[in-house]
RNA sequence: GCCCCCGUGGCGGAAUUGGUAGACGCGCUCGACUCAAAAUCGAGUUCCGCAAGGAGUGCCGGUUCGACUCCGGCCGGGGGCACCA
C-alpha cells in the first residue's frame, strides 16, 4: 500500500474509468427519483481560472451526494459562447469569433476536465452552433406568432465611429469606451419581447421560491418595481396640435389640490409639437437630449424645465389652471411621461418650484394645528391627515387617494391603475456573433417570419471585420433574399439576439435535446425545474428574470408546462487574490510581481479577473496537488455564499488533509478491515461517526460546504486517535464515503484498496442510525447569574429536581452564593441550570 | 437619496427555537523524530493576569434568570436601485 496517494497517476486514471462506463450519464428511465443540478454554463472567454473551479465544485459535490442518495442525476455542462469579447478578438488579432470560441471552448473544456467533475458530458452543447441558434430561432417564431415579440423605436446609446449600438456600461463618461468618441443616442427600430406582460406574474411568482436568496427576490422585485397609483386626464386649457390633453401618473392623487405645475418629458408629443412653434423650447428640448444616461451623469443632472407658455385646468376645478413645463427629469418611458407637481410633499417638485417661483401649498399635516405649517427647505412625506383639500380635509393619505379615484372614477377622467419600472426586453444588437433574427424585411409585406422549414438561418461565415460597424449589414449576398410571402425582393434582419436569449432556455436544451425540436414538453418536464441552480449573484436580476420570463412565455403559448425554471438557487461567492501595479499602474501577476526590478504596489484583494491579471490556474495547482487538494480548498473555511481568498498556505492545507485520510485510510486497508477480530469497546466511536453521518449530510443539503468540512476533519482526528477495533475499521469506511463527493479521486482510490466492489460514485450514501444520535450522558452548564461557573455531567433526559440538586451540590455555586439560599434556580433540561442568587 | 445585508481571536470562520462564545482550518509558539531540513506526530494559542480571577461578539442603551442571537439609537464596511412621479 502506497505511503501516499498520488494524485498525478490516480486522478487522470478514475477520470477516465469513469468516462468510459459513462458513470456520471443521467438515465432518465425513471426507476429513480430525479436531481437536476446546474451551475450557470461558463462564457468561453480563453481559459478558466479557480474561481470558476470554485463554482463547479459546489455543484459537483451535491451531485455526486445525490447521486449516492439515489437520485438520478442531471449534472450537465456547455457553453454560453456568443458574445461580444469574439468579436473584439476578431478586430484585434484577425481570428475568427467561431474559431476564437471553439478554440477557448477546447481549452476549458479540458481544464475542467481535469478537475474530475461528475458532468454528463454527452449533453453538451455551444449555444453559438446552428444546432442550438436554430431552434433559439424557432423558439422566437412562436413568441412572435403569439403576439409577444414587437418591433419598435427605440433610443439607444450609438457610437458613431464604431457605428455600432452600445450597452450602458460601455459608455464611459459620454464616450464609447473602444473608439472614444462621443457617444449620441439615436433612435433605431428594435425587437421587443413582451415581458411586461409577465410583470404580475413574474413578482407573484417570487412568494413562492422559498429556496432562493431573500436578496435575490429582492433585487427582482426592486426591479420589476410595481406602483400602485392613479392615471389622469389633464385638459388644455387651449388644445395643441388638436390634442385636447394628455394623462399623467402619480402614486399620490390624494395630494392632487397640492398642485401647482404639470410637467411632461421633453420628448412627450405636446413638447414635439408644442417646441415647433417655439424656437427656445426646441433648443431646450435639444438640450434635454444631449448628456449620457449613466446614472453618474444623471445624479449631477440639474433639475431644469422651461414654461410652454401652455395651461392645464385642475381636473377637480374647471377655474384652477396650472402652468405646463418640459421638464428634462420627466421620463418618457415610465407611467405616461408626464405629471403633475406638488411642491409641498414631493422634494424634487419642490426644489424645481423653488426654481421656478411656483406656489407651495401644504395639503398634509401631522396634526390639525399645523394646517397652515409652512413647508421649508423639505418636502413632508410623513404621515398625516389631509388640509387645505376641500372634501378631502380630515382623510388619512389612504383615505384619500381611495377617495380621488373613485370619484376620478365616478366622473370619467381618471382610474386607479399600476406602473411599473421594468421595461419591454429590447432584443436587438447590431453585431455578428449572436443569434440571427429570423425575421425578413419585405418592402411589400414589412417584417415576416422566416419560414420553419428555412431555419435554422445560419451566420455567414465569410465575413470582415476590417470596416467597423456589423458585418452581416455590410455583407454582400447574405442579407438578401426572397420575401417568404410574396415571393419580391426581401432583405433579412441583420440584427442577431441579446445573449441574453441564449441562456434564458439552455437548461431546458440539456434536459432534453431532439435533433428536430427545441425540446421534448415530456423530457423536459420529468427534470425540470432545476433543483439546484449555482452562480453568481451577478446574474441576480437580468439572466435570472429573463429565464423565468422565457419559461413562463412558453407555458402561455403551450410549450411547456413548467412555470419556474429555478427551484432552488444558490449564489456562491467569489476567489479572490491580492493584485500587484508597477509604478506606471500596470498589472502584474504574482509572479511577475516578485521578479520585477523597481517599485511594486501590493493592491486590493480583488475578485480574480484577466485584466487585473490576479487570477490562478488549476493546471499547475493540479500538477503539483492534485484536484482533490484543490476542489477540497475551494470547499473548506469561507461559507460558500462569501468570498473566498486564494492563498498558498490554504491549498498546502488542504494537500495535507488529503494526505492525512489517505494514510488514515491506507492503514486500515493494509490491515484488512473486514477480517480485523479486535475487542470492540464502546469508546463511543459510533456515536461520533453517526453524528458525522447526520451533520455531513445536513450541510451539504444546506450547501454549508465550509462546516461539512469542519464534520470531516473532526471525525478524521477521531478515528485517527480511536485504537483499533471494527468500529473504527467501519469508521473510516464510512468517512471514505463521506467525503467522496469532495474528494472523489482518493476516495475511489481508498474504495478500491479496501478491496469494495465497484466504484464510490455508485456507493450507497451511509446512513446515521438514530438510536446513535441520542447521548446517553450530556454536559449541564452550571451558571450563577447567567454566568459560567461550572460544568456537570448528567443523564440524558434527568429529572429538574436531579439537575437543581446537582447543581446546588457544586463547590463553586458554593462558594458564590456564601451560604445565602438561591432566590431562583432556572433549570433547562439536558442543557443548563441558571442559579439566581 | 431609497432599499437590503454584514461587523465574533493574528486570519478564514463555528455557535438548532435566546441557554457552556471562539467548533474546524490557516498562522504562530514550544516539544518529539532527524546530522540537518522537509514531511509527520504531540502540546498550546480570545485578551489581561504567575495564579486565583476578571473582561470579552463594532459602540451606547433596553428586554430577559440568561443576549453574538431580540428591540431602539449611533459608528463602520459591502451590495442593489436610482431624476420612477
């Protein structure tokens, strides 16, 4: 028997055993109940570092637990492999974005590889290959079909030198962040899916995912931000461009005779047409449209309006007219883009009537003698009853915005009605490598689908980059083609899809996969939801929301009868590692850090990134400790959820552990475990393997990766200081399969050294006999006051009056109490008695 | 500005419903083995104190026989949203 395991021969040796029985493939013969555990499938951005290890290994621990509770398992892996970085490779280094991405997934693939993940491999797929976009395609068919994709105008933020659409975060300080140019928005017709339509359903359905983060549900709700409220009609007092008048949102109509101004966005159709007879309100509107929409830009933003000159009449006074601004902090998109100000209760509409000199009525009070309060440099928005309202004087906020509603209601120009914050999902993206829009432009039939039998609509791949802008618009023959309907000269959408698209159904692909079809519905269902979904909370609103939204799109339109895809999700934190700077602020690496001649900055420690160059390789780790050493890092100290620092010290931990239950389990293996004779004491070893047995277990189902840990490095020192006997010859066996999902490499090894029949992975999970659970005897903490002063040992389940006594007799509760007799005794079964002296 | 989370040894962190604070790991100290080192093993390690003992979970206060845990108010750190009417 080997002195000690090494992984650089055995690792490779199990993986490929169980690669070739197929050990980790899910079966879906339904004898089993099924597992479906997922981790967030990686962008193949060049190379994993332990940070992704990290995030894999916690999937792979649970499910090779479940695996060995029984269950049948879906543990499967891919690509998210369209995305801007290929094609920022591409225009750098003249590579291909498909070739880029192939070649990074080949790496990776490997990489992980490496780390003996229990991944059903055959279900693997690249979203960026036809055989995925295809049905992505058919997939966005049938939503448009359904009447829940539109297309419509929409401003974006445009990079008139790249010429291309930018995202918000790339656009740094008004600039494109790749060409540095200023960056202006414009407006382009883009796709829209309607996930506003799912806004209720997408809120509502938060109550019921108990096994998600609260924080998670939270920022979901935050952002789908539902307000409850009213929508009005102000009339103009003169009409403008034939309009008559235009509607307002608010949140509180109870304030309405608190109204001093109306407000609406300068691209609201009054302001259009209003500005075109109005040189100076056109040049504010043209201000208004200058400036990024970063939330930096916006926070300096200086409220600012300009009067149109314009009248609006107070809906509950015919004789009440108020005067109508732009104002640049009304949005267009959010309620109708237009309100109505009330100074005294609203801090932005105060400071813009300050501004502006307009009046500020008070029509909330605290109390009935401050009516007449006036308001100061704050806005009131405590409670209070209504004043200065005439039929509403006296109703609480509640009350009143009831009351305006209903008469709103009554007389026909107003009703209760809700906004929301989330917004339509705008699709579209004037790049190459993504999802083509299966949709052709007819100039006789507008927009039409591509016919089914035409799909998948496959990327060119003769392409240059050379010229900025999208390729696929500059393509000579790609775009063009018939129109599917009248047969005339047609040209295809040259938008491809948000990525976004592509991860909102790739878990639904890998449960089930025909050739000819997205999914099965059957298949699909008998695995979905995902039990246990792991990822960064990075991922907590957009991936997350859209993937519900999609599941829930395809349950309206009958495709699949699963309302939420994620049953259970997990957000695991990061691996994070010191940075190093020269003295010119550039990245070094570690290495790179300690040989460099001249100054060096010890940096934050940061979340491992390739342009911070912090990151960590598993090869070498690999090579020099082994996966095991390495996954059981990843697992142990920092709680999963938190941020784990990377640290040398930490894997050569973890590399002697391992060491440690491989010479622990060597021995016993040299010796022959099921032929050892021994006299069996009860040194109470049992009763610490089943209680190892039951909190092991406890923790992994509660993802508490860190204290199954602890659990094992406890029964490890016990079975390491137990004297021999069978009970610990059991013990250890049943430490091997404790820690087999950790450490699956020497655990087969151990396994198979002790002469047990086929593999670990295939073993049964022990179970804990509860009758070794309960103690027989129990620590009783013995307190004065509520403060420790000694400890005694009783019997499970003792008497009051035993413990009281116990307690009393001792010589340090003695000598505190100086003879006085307690004033109370407190008695806790099994636990304490607290003395009150 | 609004919303949320977190503050425990030198460090990462444990602590069912309020019931022995500091499990487990890292680091460090001492010791054993060794010519020596590595590896390994043993002992110790919250702070003050030789000890008896005392103090102690960011700070102040409260509830309780008893508070890391519950409540109120501060201070510090992190995250999300942000002209949202």
């Amino acid at each position: 028997m080997a002195a000690r395991f090494n992984p650089l021969e055995a690792d490779a040796r199990w993986q490929k055993l169980w690669e070739e029985q197929g050990t980790f493939h899910a079966s879906g013969d339904g004898e089993r109940p099924r597992a479906y555990i997922l981790e967030m499938f990686p962008y193949p951005s060049g190379r994993i570092h332990v940070g992704h290890v990290r995030n894999y290994v916690m999937g792979d621990v649970l499910a090779r637990y479940k695996r060995m509770k029984g269950f049948d398992v879906l543990h499967p892996m891919g690509w998210d492999a369209f995305g801007m970085p290929a094609e920022n490779a591409a225009m750098e280094n003249k590579v291909h974005p498909g070739a880029w991405t192939r070649s990074n997934i080949e790496t990776m693939r490997a990489q992980l590889k490496l780390i003996g993940l229990a991944i059903d491999w055959s279900r693997e797929f690249a979203t960026c290959e036809p055989d995925y976009y295809g049905h992505e395609q058919a997939l966005f068919l049938d939503l448009y079909e359904a009447g829940l994709v539109y297309r419509k105008q929409s401003e974006v933020n445009w990079d008139p030198v790249d010429m291309t659409v930018l995202a918000n975060e790339q656009v740094i300080d008004g600039r494109g962040w790749r060409s540095g140019a200023p960056v202006e928005r414009r407006k382009l017709n883009q796709w829209f899916l309607r996930i506003t339509d799912f806004a209720d359903e997408l809120l509502d359905g938060l109550g019921e995912l108990d096994q998600w983060p609260d924080k998670v549900r939270l920022m979901q709700e935050n952002w789908i931000g539902k307000s409850q409220g009213m929508r009005f009609r102000f009339d103009l007092a003169e009409p403008v461009a034939g309009e008559a008048g235009f509607e307002v949102f608010t949140t509180r109509p109870d304030t309405i005779f608190g109204a001093s101004f109306a407000a609406i966005a300068p691209d609201h159709p009054i302001a259009l047409a209003l500005a075109e007879g109005n040189p100076a309100l056109a040049a504010f509107v043209a201000e208004c449209k200058l400036g990024g929409t970063t939330a930096a830009e916006l926070e300096t933003a200086e409220k600012k309006g300009f009067d149109t000159g314009a009248r609006v009449i107070h809906p509950l006074d015919p004789d009440w007219p108020l005067p109508l601004y732009v104002a640049n902090f009304v949005l267009m998109d959010y309620g109708t883009g237009a309100i109505f100000g009330c100074p005294a209760h609203d801090q932005r509409d105060l400071d813009f009537a300050r501004k502006y000199g307009l009046p500020v009525t008070r029509v909330v009070a605290p109390s009935p003698e401050e009516a007449d309060e006036p308001i100061g440099d704050e806005a009131y928005s405590g409670p209070g009853r209504l004043v200065n309202s005439r039929f509403l004087d006296g109703l609480t906020a509640e009350d009143g915005i009831r009351e305006v509603i209903a008469r709103a209601e009554a007389e026909g120009w107003g009703e209760g009605t809700t906004a929301w914050r989330l917004r339509d999902w705008g699709v579209s993206r004037q790049r190459y490598w993504g999802t083509p829009i299966p949709i052709v432009h007819c100039e006789a039939c507008g927009p039409v689908a591509v016919r089914r039998d035409r799909l998948p609509v496959v990327l060119p791949e003769d392409i240059d980059f050379e010229t900025p802008g999208n390729p696929l618009d500059r393509h000579p023959s790609w775009a063009k083609v018939d129109c599917p309907e009248c047969g005339g000269p047609a040209r295809r959408e040259t938008d491809t899809l948000d990525t976004f698209v592509d991860s909102s159904w790739y878990f639904i692909r890998f449960a089930s996969q025909p050739g000819d079809a997205p999914f099965d519905p059957v298949e699909a269902q008998r695995w979905l939801p995902v039990d246990q979904y792991i990822g960064g909370v990075e991922h907590a609103i957009l991936h997350l929301l859209y993937a519900r939204f999609w599941t829930r799109a395809l349950q309206r339109i009958g495709r699949l009868d699963v309302e939420e895809p994620f049953r259970g999700l997990f957000t695991q934190g990061m691996v994070t590692h010191v940075t190093f700077q020269d003295s010119d602020g550039r990245w070094l690496t570690p290495e790179e850090a300690e040989g460099h001649d001249g100054p060096v900055t010890r940096g934050r420690i940061e979340k491992m990134s390739k342009s911070k160059r912090n990151t960590v390789a598993p090869e070498p780790i690999v090579d020099q400790y082994g996966a095991d050493s390495l996954r059981w890092f990843m697992l142990s100290d920092s709680p999963p959820e938190r941020d784990l620092e990377w640290s040398e010290s930490g894997i050569q931990g973890s590399w002697r552990f391992v060491q440690r239950l491989w010479r622990l389990a060597a021995e016993e293996a040299g010796r022959g475990s099921s032929t050892w004779l021994g006299d069996d004491e009860d040194t109470g070893l049992d009763r610490k393997v089943h209680r190892a047995i039951a909190a092991v277990s406890a923790n992994i189902e509660a993802l508490a990766f860190n204290k199954a840990v602890a659990n094992l490095y406890e029964l490890t020192s016990a079975l390491e200081k137990a004297p021999l006997s069978p009970s610990r010859s059991r013990g250890v066996e049943t430490l091997i399969r404790l820690a087999s999902p950790m450490v699956p490499h020497l655990a087969e090894e151990a396994w198979a050294a002790m002469g047990q029949d086929g593999l670990i992975a295939h073993a049964e999970w022990p179970a804990a006999d509860p009758a070794l659970l309960v103690e027989e005897e129990v620590t009783i903490a013995v307190q004065v006051n509520g403060k420790l002063r000694d400890t005694l040992t009783a019997a499970k389940g003792a008497s009051r009056e035993a413990l009281e006594e116990m307690a009393l007799a001792s010589e340090k509760v003695a000598r505190i109490l100086e003879g006085k007799a307690p004033r109370k005794v407190i008695v806790v079964p099994d636990r304490l008695v607290n003395v009150v002296a």
